[in-house]
C-alpha cells in the first residue's frame, strides 16, 4: 500500500509518524522503520511516500490523527501504478533502458535512494529500498502506463 | 584550468555575417556548434530553430522557461531549449553576456507602426522574408529567443527593455542536439535602447562536433577586464565523478549536491561526522613590501598589530563610508608579509588603490591560480588529518595544539600544504590550501582516509543551510559595499582603537546608531523564509526589517533566518512578524535571538 502526504507541515508530520530519523532524510531518500513496516521516501522538503505493510490497517487513522489541524493533504493516490521486482535482477535492465532526469544517476544506485526517470518517454519513479529482507526495486507510474512499463521490463 | 574564449580565428565549417537590419536561415547538423557574435556589442540577434526533419516542430520560449525554471537557459543543468513537443533542440555551452529575453516576440511591424515608424523593418518580418524558401508560412510577429536583448520582468509584472549588456566580441555557443533549420537576425530596432539606437551586424559560425568545447560563463573580476570562462579547480575532476549537479560560483564550477546523497545527508554528515568542500573559487592575494602592515591595518577592520606568524583574523575590507568592501581572513605569513582570503578579485584594485593614495610601499600579489583550497569540517576533521597530516618541524606544534585561527604549514603524504583553523560551517574543522598540481591527488588521498570516518563530499546547498545555521554572512545577502559591519552583524570585528583606520569617524557614528542590526530569527511555523521577504512589527501594518537569509534548520528543527531589522526591534526575545505569499496574507511570528542558533558560543569550532 502507497501513501502520499505533502505540505509545509509535510516533515512535521513524518516526524510524528516516524521520529527522530526522518530529518535526515535528503530528498530522493529513504529509509525503513526497524519493524520493517513502513518504507518512507522523502520527494521533497514537505512531501513524503510511505509504503506500509499489507496487514497495516490502523495506517490510514494514524496518518489522519497525524495530520489533523496540519497543512498537507494525504491520500493514496489513484492514479499511481507500483510494480516491484527484485533489485539483481532488475537494475541491469534498467541501466539499459531508462533515463533519468539530470542530475541523477542511476548507475550504482545504492539501496534507500530514488530517482525520476523515463522509459521511452513515459514517467516513472525508480525506488531501490530493502523491504522485508528483499533488495527491491519498486518503480511508480502512471496506473494507466503500469502495462505499457511491465512490458518494457519485460515481467509480468 | 583556465578555459579559453573562442578565438574569432578558428576556422569554422560556415561563417556567415548578418548584415544590419536583417535576417538570415541556415541548417545544422545534430553535434554541430552555432557560435552567435555581437560583433561590435549591445546588438540584439533574435534566433529561431525547427526540427530539420519537421518544420512544426519549433523552439518554443515557453516551454523551455517551464522545463528549466529558468527566464532564459543558463550554462549547465539548465541550458536546453526545447521544442513544442518537449525535445530538446539546442544547448548553451557557453555564453559571454549572460542577458537574453526569452518572454517578449522578435520585434514586430506592429510594434514600429504604433511607435509611429509605419515602414519600419522588423525582426519578424525579416525572418519571414528568410523562411518562406523552406516553406514556412510567415507570422505577425515571431516567439524567438532574443539574444542579447537585455529585458526584466519587475514584481509588478511589467516587462522592460534596456540597452544590452553584451560588448564588441560577447557571443552564445550553442550545440544543435538535432538536426536543425535555424534563423538568426541582426535586430533593425533603431528607436529604442534595444541596440543603443545604432544597428550593427551579427556574425554566425557553425563548428564541428568534434570541437567539444566545454561548458562556461564569461566572468568579468572587473569592469573592464577581459571575459574570462568559467574554470574547473583542481578538484572539479574528482567531483564531477561524484554529480552532475554543477553551477558557476565566482568564475568556477562548484557542485550544489552530489549523486546519492542530498542536501540533508551532506548537512548531517557535516553535523555528525566530516565533509569535504572545494572552496577553490575564493581567492587569495599575497601582500608584501614595507607598508603591507599599514595597508591592511587601515583598510582592514581587525587590529593586526598583535597577529604573529601563523595568526590569522577573520574581518573585513572597508571602504570611504565604512561599506563593506568584501569579507575575509587575513593571515600573518610574516613580517610585513600577510596573504588574505576573501571572494572578490576587486580587492586587489582596491587595496593598491588605497596604498597608491598613501605612497605606501607594498606589493599585491594575486595567487588565486597558484593556490587553491579544500575545506574538511565536522567533528572528524581533526581524527581524518591526523591520519596524513605532517606539520612541519619549524612550527613545533601538533595538529591537536593548532588552534582556532591558527595555521601552519605541512605536507600529506608528501604534498606541500598551508592547514588552516578555520572554515565556513560552524564545525570544527581546517582548510587546506596547496598548489593545483596536486589537487586531485589531495582529494583522493583524504577521501580514501576519511572513508571509515564516514567522510563525504558537501557541495553549496548543505553548506548554505551550515552557514546560515551559524551565522555566519554571505556577501549579497548580509553584506554589501553600502552595508557597515555594525548593520552586518560583524561589528565585533572593527578596532575602533586603531589609530588609522579607512572611515574611522563614520564608524564611530554607525557603532552608535546603525540603521539596521543583524539578528538571528526562529519561525513558529514551518513555512520557510527566503531573502528579502519582508518582517513587520508585531500585529502593525508597518515594516521594521527585511530576511537577508533563510533556510530550514535541520540543527534547530525550524525555519530560521538572517535579518536585518530597525535596532529597537532587534532585542532578543522581541516577536516580529515575517510576510509570506504576498508579505501580507500570511503573517509568522518569529522570535528574536542570537544570529547562530547552531553554537552561539562557537565551542565547536573551538574545540
């Protein structure tokens, strides 16, 4: 489950969530709690997405309850598509066929660092994090380009 | 290092000149170099670019501002003009002038009818003239890219024009990233300051890919000194392995961030273990001879009278009114023999002005490209240099014992270097100065040793949030040459007791009743303060300062900022108002206090 949270209070309420160690979050990392339940990706000053646990339910109360009498939004996004796949594999087929937005680099991306790139033209966002014992790399699209995406990777 | 103009007689694949008034199309090959010359200066040259292979595909202003962010395409990250399908047509690889319009149409009939010159030729008309062979159909007026044409968009939305900047011989290199028809004028405005009233010619030059001229801005130190381009320090090769995220800084290629890191990671790391920053774009004079002690003693703030050898003091150059000239570290090398580090290269005019007027005997030696400078800082420093750092013997001491504005000279693993107590971050920390030759070989050697100490590289962005953090001032921002150091916050640094001492008596004045006073202040929001937004007396309609820096406090966990306020409000503990979206809507109390929240007592940089 993807959730997406931003405003000026976007880190305050991160670090209500989460604690101490998201202010040291840069912009375009990430880091994952030591219960491994969340995966927080910082994308801006104030914006920031979290990958929680399936079996996390009580997520959407404790971002609400965060958020109240803040200025952000919160949501998960409809219109955002996820794919995951294991990092070895993945990662070289990436370096062959995306192309990220300048100054980023994709070559040695190391683990908890993201990027915006493209395929052939089409958006994504590239996330390599260590989610529950997996080096993986989650890549965000648009929902309606999460086939058009798979196909270029060629996974299904 | 440096980077060479290019000379007018490098022989060119075409080499076309444009003729006053007129306009010429020309294609491009992808890879191939357009070099656009003012040839006699102030010259506005109006450029247009399609898609070789499909003409409607177009260069397209608008786009290219919104991609870039960016009013025209500056050298670097940010120098592409795109097309209206978002591709890229072109690249600024290297731009003399630095004014261009990319808001207002090549002039138009229009334009000259209304002024009252029905008849007048135009820049539009002119490319209509020059683009119809390739079948393009003509246009009112033209969405161009107006080189050379020196335009401002003020906050109150108007657009102006004025005489442009560029002199005889200033041109924009550009490289075609696809094949390319391309249009480019010599404007025929004559009834405005657009090219001081007087026409002149345009030269165009198409080069071959395999030019690879490099990347660069012309700087100017003085007025009148020859266009200089933009130059790498003897650690931009090892930095440019780290980011691609560069920017000109004072006539050298500095890295805002670096590659897997950010902003806050290079800042934590400079907070919780050491970073390393090239600040090789500061620059350095030597000052020796007779007089070179009465020379800064009086154009320089701090009392030197007690600055031994291997003593450095941190002030400023003044001038007439007590302005600040530039900030900076004077070191005692020796008798009657001093270097001092600052930002600017006018010092050196200033200072031989100054010992011109008194007869004074001393030589002003500029070595900024003999001499340039790496900063480690953090709480590592000292255990990373204490790995490769020899001091010389002469000097009998041990880095440990090398106090705060203390230096000595020394060598790491056999290079020659002047380590230095100091820094601009609010950490301990050194700098490390030592001759270009062995730049590279510097940084590899102290990120090979710091590597277990969790040593990184810092680039301007983390080291902006570091400075502000620490009070610590930024010439444009706090200071300026109409700003006393009693209006900057470096009061501290003026020896009123000197008995010669450049606009001494109006000190004196300014000591008793600044105008303004730098303080330090901490937001009750998170909405982060930029420079020159304004700050209001508590609940009143009225102004009693202006934010010179803000920035995030990752330290301080808020917003934070430098500002200059009227002094009956700069009381620590006073709660003022900062005025964000249109200074009015949003009011954010803030509190007044010290200008570094980061250490106000500087234990650290002591320690």
């Amino acid at each position: 489950m993807l959730w997406d949270f931003a405003g000026v209070d976007g880190l305050a309420v991160a670090m209500a969530l989460f604690g101490e160690p998201v202010k040291k979050l840069a912009v375009w990392r990430s880091l994952v709690t030591p219960d491994s339940c969340y995966a927080i990706l910082r994308l801006c000053e104030g914006n920031f997405r979290i990958r929680t646990a399936e079996q996390d339910h009580n997520f959407s109360e404790k971002l609400a309850q965060a958020c109240t009498g803040k200025r952000v939004w919160y949501a998960q996004l409809t219109y955002l598509g996820a794919l995951s796949f294991p990092s070895h594999t993945i990662l070289p087929r990436l370096e062959q066929i995306a192309t990220p937005k300048p100054p980023f680099r994709l070559h040695n991306l190391p683990l908890d660092c993201a990027l915006p790139a493209r395929i052939d033209g089409t958006a994504i966002v590239l996330w390599r994090y260590l989610w529950q014992g997996t080096d993986l790399v989650q890549i965000h699209c648009a929902q309606r380009d999460r086939q058009k995406i798979s196909d270029y990777l060629q996974v299904k | 290092m440096a980077v060479a103009l290019i000379p007018s007689s490098l022989p060119a694949l075409w080499d076309c000149t444009i003729a006053p008034r007129t306009a010429i199309a020309y294609t491009v090959r992808a890879g191939q170099y357009i070099q656009i010359i003012d040839v006699e200066g102030q010259q506005c040259s109006d450029f247009l670019a399609f898609a070789l292979d499909d003409l409607t595909e177009e260069l397209d202003s608008t786009v290219t501002r919104t991609l870039n962010g960016l009013a025209v395409p500056r050298v670097g990250l940010h120098g592409k003009y795109f097309s209206n399908r978002f591709r890229p047509l072109v690249e600024v690889i290297q731009d003399t002038c630095g004014r261009h319009d990319s808001f207002l149409l090549a002039c138009t009939a229009k334009y000259y009818e209304e002024a009252g010159y029905p008849g007048h030729p135009s820049c539009s008309e002119n490319f209509n003239l020059a683009l119809a062979k390739y079948g393009i159909a003509p246009r009112k007026g033209w969405s161009a890219i107006n080189f050379f044409f020196n335009t401002t968009a003020s906050d109150d939305g108007r657009v102006t024009a004025g005489e442009s900047w560029s002199r005889a011989g200033d041109y924009v290199l550009l490289q075609a990233k696809q094949d390319l028809l391309c249009a480019s004028s010599a404007c025929p405005d004559d009834i405005d300051p657009a090219n001081g009233w007087r026409p002149t010619e345009i030269r165009v030059r198409i080069f071959a890919p395999e030019h690879n001229f490099p990347k660069a801005i012309a700087y100017r130190p003085t007025p009148h000194a020859p266009a200089r381009l933009t130059q790498d320090s003897a650690f931009t090769s090892s930095i440019r392995q780290l980011t691609d995220d560069l920017v000109e800084y004072n006539g050298f290629w500095v890295p805002n961030s670096f590659a897997h890191l950010g902003v806050q990671a290079e800042y934590w790391a400079l907070r919780e273990r050491a970073v390393l920053i090239d600040l090789s774009a500061l620059r350095k004079f030597d000052i020796t001879g007779k007089n070179a002690f009465d020379l800064l003693q009086y154009a320089f703030s701090r009392d030197l009278t007690k600055l031994g050898v291997g003593q450095s003091a941190y002030g400023c150059l003044l001038n007439y009114h007590g302005g600040i000239v530039d900030d900076g570290i004077v070191f005692c090398l020796g008798a009657n023999t001093y270097r001092y580090v600052g930002n600017c290269e006018q010092d050196q005019h200033w200072l031989e002005q100054l010992a011109q007027e008194h007869h004074w005997q001393v030589t002003i030696e500029h070595i900024s490209d003999r001499l340039h400078n790496l900063a480690l800082q953090g709480p590592r420093s000292r255990i990373i240099l204490e790995q490769v750092l020899a001091i010389d013997p002469q000097w009998q001491i041990s880095l440990s014992e090398l106090g705060y504005f203390r230096f000595a000279t020394g060598t790491i693993k056999r290079i020659p270097v002047l380590v230095s107590r100091t820094g601009y971050t609010g950490e301990l920390g050194y700098e490390l100065f030592v001759d270009p030759a062995y730049g590279a070989e510097l940084w590899q050697i102290l990120t090979a040793v710091g590597e277990k100490y969790g040593l990184t590289p810092m680039g301007m962005l983390a080291l902006e949030r570091a400075r502000i953090e620490a009070g610590l001032l930024s010439a444009g921002r706090e200071f300026d040459d109409l700003t006393s150091p009693y209006e900057a916050g470096i009061g501290w640094t003026v020896s009123l007791k000197k008995e010669q001492l450049i606009a001494k008596d109006t000190l004196l004045k300014l000591k008793e009743h600044p105008p303004k006073v730098t303080v330090g202040l901490v937001l009750d929001s998170n909405d982060i303060p930029c420079h020159c937004q304004p700050v209001y007396a508590l609940g009143k309609a009225w102004r009693v300062g202006v934010i010179t820096s803000g920035t995030f406090s990752p330290y301080c966990d808020r917003p934070i900022a430098l500002a200059q306020l009227k002094p009956a409000y700069a009381t620590p503990g006073t709660k003022v108002e900062v005025g964000f979206i249109d200074g009015k809507q949003r009011r954010i109390p803030a509190t007044v206090g010290v200008m570094s929240p980061y250490d106000p007592e500087k234990l650290k940089v002591r320690g």
